[in-house]
C-alpha cells in the first residue's frame, strides 16, 4: 500500500489538471449551496475514512465524468478535487466522510456506467441518476456496490438490455425503480432475493415472460409496479402473501388467466390496476375484502360472468373501470353504496337489464359511462341527482322511453352522449340549462318533435349531434348562437323550411351535414363564411335556386355533396377555388350549362359525381388534370362532342361513367391507360368507329358497357384478357363480324349481351366455359350454325335469347340441364326438328318462345311441367299431332300462341283450367 499512496495520488492530480477538468463555476457558491455536501449517519461508519479511501471514491467518480458527453461535464464542473465531499453536486457523505448518497436525478446526464468503478463507492446508501438520458446496460459489477445500498433509482433513462441478476446481491435495498427504460427479457427469480424491498418499480419496459412466484417473498412491499410491458401467462398465487401493498399496477401487459382468489388477501391495497391485459373468467367474489379501495381497474380484458353483488360493499371506491370486456348481467343494485366514486366506467361489454335507480345514490359521480352494453328500459329519473357529472356516456344500447326532464338539472355537464338507442319522444327543453356542455349526441334514436329553441343557450357546444331521428319542424334561428360549434349533424330526419341565414355564424364549423331532410329554398349566400368548413352535406334534400357563388370561399371543404335536390343554373365557375376538395357530388339535379373548365383545377380530387342533370356541351380537356380521381360520373346529362383523349391521364380511375349523352366520334385509344378501371360505361351515346384493341388491356374490369352506340367492326380478340369481367354489354351497336373464340375466356362472366348488331358465324364452342353465366342476349344477330351442345353446360342461366338469327339444326337436349332458366327465346330461326322431351326439366321457365321455325312432330307431354309459364309460343312452325292436354296445367299462362302449325284433333276441354289466358291463337 506505501508503493500505492504515491501512485494513486498522482494519477489523481493528473486527472484534476486535465484540461476537461477545468473548473468553469457556472452558479456563485451561494447558488449552489443546495447541493453542498450532506452528512448522514443512518447505518454509517462513525470513523472518518482514510484520504486514501477518499481518493479512490472521488477517482471512481471523476473517471465516471470523464466518460460522460461534454454537456454532462460542464454540468458537473463542481466535481474537482481530491475529496467529493466538498462541495461536489448531487453528493452527499456520512460524517466519516464517505459518499453516501449520489442524487442525479434530472440534471441532463448523457453516458453509460461502464465506467463507474462501483466498489469504490463502499458506503453508498442512495444511488438516483433517474429522469436522464443514461444508456447502455447497467455493468455486472453493480453487485459489488455497497451492501449498504437501500435506494436504487435508474428510472426514466434509455437503459437496454436485461436486467442483471447480480441486483439480487443487493439486499439491503427497500426501494428498486427500472421504470421507463428499455429492459427486455425476463423479471429473474433473484429478484425474491429482496426482502427489504417496500417498493419494486418496472413498469414501462419490454419486459417479457412470467412474473416470477418469487415475486410472493417480497412481503415488505407497498408499492408494485409491473405495467406496460408484455408480461405474459398468470398472475402468481403468491401475490396473496404481499399483505402490506397498498398499490399494485399489472396493467397494460399480455398476462392471462384467472384473477387468482389470493387477491383476497390484500386488505391494504389502496389502489389495484389490471387494466389492458388479456385476463378471463369471473371477477372473484372475494374482491368484497378489499374494503380500503379506492382505485379499481380491471377494464380491457377479457373478464366474464357478472358483476359480483360484493362490489357494493367497497365503499371506499373513488374509480371504478370494468369497461371493454365481456361482462353479461344486470347492473348490481348494490352499486349504489359506493358513495365517494367519482369515476364508474362499465361500457363495452354484455350487460343487459335496466340502470338500476340506485345509481342516483352516487351524489360524487364526474364520469359515468356505460355505453356499448345492451341495456334496456328508460333512462331514470334519478339521474337528476348527479349535480357534480361531468361524462355521462348511455349511447350505443336499447334504452327506450323519453329523455327525462330531470337532464336538465346536470349543469356540470360537459359531454352528454345519448346516440344510438331506442329513445322517443321529444327533445326536452330543459337541455337549455346545461350551458357547459361542449358535446351533445342524441343521433341514432327515434326522436320527434322539433329541435327545441333553448338548443341556442348551450354555447360552449363544439359537437351537436341530432341525425338519425324523426325530428320535424324547422332548424331554428338559435343555432346560429353556437359560435363554438365544430361539427353539426342534422341529417337523417324530417326537417322542413329552409336553411336559416343564422348558419352563416357558425365560423367555427368544420363538418357541417345536413343531408335526407325535406328542407327546401336556396342555400344561403351566408354559407360562405363558414371559412374552416371541410365537410358539407346539403344531399337529399328538395333545395332549389342555383348554387350560390360564395361557395367558393370554402377553400378548406374536403367533401362537398349537394346530390339529389333541385338545384337549377350553372355549375359556378368559384369551385375551381376548392383546390382541397376530394368529393365533389352534384348529381341528380337540374343543373344546366357546361362543365367549367375550373374543374380542372380540383386536382386533390377522389369522386366527381356530375350525373343526372341537364349539362350541355364538350368533356373539358382540363378533366386530365384530376390524376387523383377514382370516380368520374358524368352520365345521365346531354353533353356532346367526343371524348377527349386526356381521359386517358386518369390512371387512378376505378369507375367512369359517361353513357346517356350525346357523345360522338370513337372511343380513344388512351382508355387503355385506365389500368386501375373496374366500371367503364359508355353506353347509350352516339359513339362510332371500332372498339379500340387497347380495351383488351383493362384487366381489372369487372362491368362494361358500352349498347346503345353506332359502333361498327369486330369484337376485338383483347376482351379475352379481360378475366375479372362479369358483365359485358355490347348490343344495340352496328357490330360486325364473328364472336371471337376468346369470348370463353371471360369466366367470371355474369351477364353477356351482344343482341341487336350485324354479328355473323357460328355460336363459339367455347361459350361452354362461361359457367357462372346468368344472361345470355345473342339475339337480333345474323348468326349461323347450330346451336352447340355446350350451351348445356351454363347450369346458372336464367335468360337465354338467341332469337332472330339463321340458326339451323335440332334444339340441343343439353338444354334441360338449365334448371335455372327463366327465359328462352330461341324464336324467329331456322331451327329444325322436334321440341326435346327435356324441355319439361326446365321448371322455372316464365317465357318459352320457340315460334317461326321449322320445328316437327308432336307438343311433347312434359310441356305440362312447366307450372311457371306465362308465356308459350309454338306458332308458326310445321309441328303435329295433337294439342296434349297437359297444355291444361299451365294455369299460369297469359299467353298462348300454337298457330300456324299442322295440329290436329280437337281442342281439349282442359284448355279451360286456363283462366289468367288474356291471348290465345289456335288458328292457321
């Protein structure tokens, strides 16, 4: 040791005279006078320690600052010298001289410990460097640390790693804080190790697996703190030994199971938190022994069973959360005893049965919620008891009956929320007195009446919620009161007269919806000062007059909807300024005039909806601008021109509806750009030229349609990539040509038309592939050949016309497997042959048509199968024999048509069971 003195004393001096210990006093000493040096004698040494052992404490603690960032070190500039009992910051000693306590807490500290030589701190009673930005581990060697050591507080750094199982050697301690770091791993069964321990705080980590039955043996314990990590499997039966808790917080991890009966034994706990865990079964019976109680949480779980009657019995309740678990029941009456609670939170979950009146006993209540159950009855009027309720949240259950008057004695409220529900009658008039309420919900009922006038009293209101009722009667000028308002919700009800000017004070609104009403009159010109609105609902509604210009000023709107009204004049050239717009619905309306160019600069745009209106003129160019848009309905209008080739530029379109105008010239080419389109609808214009090839690179379409035009040509052999298709309408056109081969691709096809255009060749084979077939139209064509067996094998039909072709040849007896049929028109051919007996295995047929053909031989008799008809034609053929009579089973028939024919014998008398028959041709 004599060889150590000198040494030691050198490597110190060196130490002190570095330049990054030199000394720059931030504060005058009298300021820092707080943290001079503090002599403590607890279980301290009585005889002052040597220099040399001074020399070694302060050299652990000068070391440990050196290896801490430069700010750390300005921050501990008090640090210097060869004894850090003077005057050193956060230090302080035992009378011999030793540090006993090291406080750090919350002075900036950035580092790890490595460097903290914690066996030359032998005397060290408190070690808190807690609330700073430490990080790294915490060194195996903190088990060489005094075994005096009674406070350890690491909390509220960025520690990682696991915690070491060497703090099981500090014995001695009685308070143990990792909060709010990075731990993982497991909490070991050292930790038992602990029996000083009164207060164990880990919460805030990423701490996994079991907590440790060992955790039972810490029978000293206060205060448990285990919450938001991701503990996993039960609570220990252990925990039952820890009788001095008072607070135990578990919650916001993963534990499972049971609620352990050994909860019982806790009588001390003040405060219990379960809370957001994935806890099951009942709630123990035995909770009733935790009379000192005052917090109880076991909300977000997975609880079940009913709410014990003993919970009544926990009078010293101030909260009280079972909310969002899968409790079933009644509410227990016995709720009423808890006197002092201020909080009872038991939404979300199963409860049935009516609110008990004893609920009017809890005179303390700030929060009540039990929405989200499946409570039934009327809301009680004790509720005029709560002068203190702050919350009250009934929505989402079955509670039926009027909203009492006695509401209107709550004038604490703030948010009242009473939505979706069962509630009648009238909204009371006392709502008036409740002027700080600052949300009101009463959507989703069965109210009637008007909105009641003392609405206009309640101007802290920031969401006004009455939608989805049967309120009548006008919206009243009051309203125009709530300058506080954010959101109002009027829509869904039966409000008539028009919008009062009053809405225009509203500066405040964000979403305002008015919508499925029966109001009437223009839109206000004053609805453009509502500046910060983002959402407006005006649809369905009768309002006439034009859009008022001033609309444009809402340059915040997101979602504008005036669809389904009465709306006359031009779409106002102002919207060009909505450059924030996403939605935009003016359809179905009598709006005239062309579509602003302006459109085109709503660039933010999702859904254009233009449709069913009178708009004249050209698609503008400026169109091509909107790449956001999904959805483009401009049909139903009378514009014409053609269709611009900037359509093309809308890759995000989904759906595009252009039909039912007066749109000329060809489809363009750029349609093949629409990559993302599922609904393309052209039809019913006056469009000419071929279908482009490029329709074939549509391969997400599901609908097309483009009957109803002069278009000419082929069907091009590229509507086979369209895989994903389910209905395909190409007739009423001048189409040309064979029905391609590819058509048997189309699998998911539902519905297939191609009547009435200049179609020639045979019936493709591969239509046999189109099994989930429910329409086929092939009629009005020039089509040859027979008809192919194939046709037998679309099982899902329901309508099938092939008339007014050139088909030749026998009707396929493949046909009777269509049981699903409904309609066959196979009429107005060349069909040759006798009527298959299988036709009578079509039991579902309302329409058989199979006139003007060459069909022989004899009305099979399993015609009388066919209950369902309502229409029959057989005439003008070359059938004979005679009329069987089973004809006289038919009695749904209107129609029956075997003229024509070569038919012989008499007419049977069971043609008279047929009494819906208004036509009936028997002749020649």
């Amino acid at each position: 040791m004599a060889h150590e003195y000198p040494s030691l004393y050198s490597l110190l001096s060196q130490l002190i005279t570095a330049p990054c210990f030199f000394i720059f006093l931030l504060f005058p000493l009298s300021s820092i006078s707080s943290f001079h040096v503090i002599f403590t004698s607890a279980s301290a040494p009585t005889i002052a320690i040597s220099k040399v052992e001074q020399y070694q404490e302060a050299l652990a603690l000068l070391t440990w600052k050196v290896s801490l960032d430069d700010q750390t070190q300005v921050l501990l500039s008090s640090w210097f010298g060869h004894n850090s009992c003077h005057h050193w910051f956060g230090v302080a000693c035992h009378r011999s001289g030793s540090v006993s306590d090291l406080n750090l807490k919350s002075c900036g500290l950035r580092g790890t410990l490595q460097n903290l030589k914690f066996s030359s701190l032998p005397n060290l009673l408190t070690l808190n460097p807690s609330n700073n930005s430490l990080h790294g581990t915490i060194p195996t060697n903190i088990g060489n640390i005094s075994n005096l050591i009674a406070i350890l507080d690491f909390g509220s750094n960025h520690f990682t790693d696991v915690i070491p199982e060497q703090l099981g050697f500090l014995t001695s301690l009685s308070f143990l804080s990792l909060a709010s770091n990075n731990f993982r791993g497991s909490i070991l069964p050292f930790i038992g190790n602990l029996k000083n321990l009164t207060i164990l705080h880990f919460y805030e980590n990423e701490l996994s697996g079991s907590i440790p039955k060992e955790i039972g043996l810490l029978r000293s314990l206060n205060d448990l703190q285990l919450s938001t990590n991701n503990l996993t499997g039960p609570i220990p039966h252990s925990i039952g030994n820890l009788r001095n808790l008072t607070t135990l917080y578990l919650d916001r991890n993963k534990l499972s199971s049971s609620i352990p009966q050994e909860i019982r034994l806790l009588r001390s706990l003040n405060d219990l938190k379960l809370s957001t865990n994935n806890l099951s079964g009942p709630i123990p019976h035995s909770i009733d022994n935790l009379r000192n109680l005052t917090t109880l949480y076991l909300d977000r779980n997975k609880l079940s069973g009913s709410i014990p009657q003993e919970i009544g019995l926990l009078r010293s309740l101030n909260d009280l959360k079972l909310s969002t678990n899968n409790l079933t029941g009644p509410i227990p009456h016995s709720i009423g005893n808890l006197r002092n609670l201020t909080t009872l939170y038991l939404d979300r979950n199963k409860l049935f049965g009516s609110i008990p009146q004893e609920i009017g006993l809890l005179r303390s209540l700030n929060d009540l919620k039990l929405s989200t159950n499946n409570l039934t009855g009327p809301i009680p009027h004790s509720i005029g008891n709560w002068r203190n309720l702050t919350t009250l949240y009934l929505n989402r259950n079955k509670l039926s009956g009027s909203i009492p008057q006695e509401i209107g004695l709550l004038r604490s409220l703030n948010d009242l929320q009473l939505s979706t529900n069962n509630l009648i009658g009238p909204i009371p008039h006392s709502i008036g007195n409740l002027r700080n309420l600052t949300t009101l919900y009463l959507n989703r009922n069965k109210l009637s009446g008007s909105i009641p006038q003392e609405i206009g009293l309640l101007r802290s209101l920031n969401d006004l919620k009455l939608s989805y009722n049967n309120l009548i009667g006008p919206i009243p000028h009051s309203l125009g009161n709530l300058r506080n308002l954010t959101t109002l919700y009027l829509n869904r009800n039966k409000l008539s007269g028009s919008i009062p000017q009053e809405i225009g004070l509203l500066r405040s609104l964000n979403d305002l919806k008015l919508s499925t009403n029966n109001l009437t009159g223009p839109i206000p010109h004053s609805i453009g000062n509502l500046r910060n609105l983002t959402t407006l609902y005006l649809d369905r509604n009768k309002l006439s007059g034009s859009i008022p210009q001033e609309i444009g000023l809402l340059r915040s709107l997101n979602d504008l909807k005036l669809s389904y009204n009465n709306l006359i004049g031009p779409i106002p050239h102002s919207l060009g300024n909505l450059r924030n717009l996403t939605t935009l619905y003016l359809n179905r309306n009598k709006l005239s005039g062309s579509i602003p160019q302006e459109i085109g600069l709503l660039r933010s745009l999702n859904d254009l909806k233009l449709s069913y209106n009178n708009l004249i003129g050209p698609i503008p160019h400026s169109l091509g601008n909107l790449r956001n848009l999904t959805t483009l309905y401009l049909n139903r209008n009378k514009l014409s021109g053609s269709i611009p080739q900037e359509i093309g530029l809308l890759r995000s379109l989904n759906d595009l509806k252009l039909s039912t105008n007066n749109l000329i010239g060809p489809i363009p080419h750029s349609i093949g750009n629409l990559r993302n389109l599922t609904t393309l609808y052209l039809d019913r214009n006056k469009l000419s030229g071929s279908i482009p090839q490029e329709i074939g690179l549509l391969r997400s379409l599901n609908d097309l349609k483009l009957p109803y035009n002069n278009l000419i040509g082929p069907i091009p052999h590229s509507l086979g990539n369209l895989r994903n298709l389910t209905t395909l309408y190409l007739n009423r056109n001048k189409l040309s040509g064979s029905i391609p081969q590819e058509i048997g691709l189309l699998r998911s096809l539902n519905d297939l038309k191609l009547s009435t255009n200049n179609l020639t060749g045979p019936i493709p084979h591969s239509i046999g592939n189109l099994r989930n077939l429910t329409t086929l139209y092939l009629d009005r064509n020039k089509l040859s050949g027979s008809i192919p067996q194939e046709i037998g094998l679309l099982r899902s039909l329901n309508d099938l016309k092939l008339s007014y072709n050139n088909l030749i040849g026998p009707i396929p007896h493949s046909l009777g497997n269509l049981r699903n049929l409904t309609t066959l028109y196979l009429n107005r051919n060349k069909l040759s042959g006798s009527i298959p007996q299988e036709i009578g295995l079509l039991r579902s047929l309302n329409d058989l048509k199979l006139s003007t053909n060459n069909l022989t031989g004899p009305i099979p008799h399993s015609i009388g199968n066919l209950r369902n008809l309502t229409t029959l034609y057989l005439d003008r053929n070359k059938l004979s024999g005679s009329i069987p009579q089973e004809i006289g089973l038919l009695r749904s028939l209107n129609d029956l048509k075997l003229s024509t024919n070569n038919l012989t014998g008499p007419i049977h008398h069971s043609i008279g069971n047929l009494r819906n028959l208004t036509t009936l041709y028997l002749g020649s």
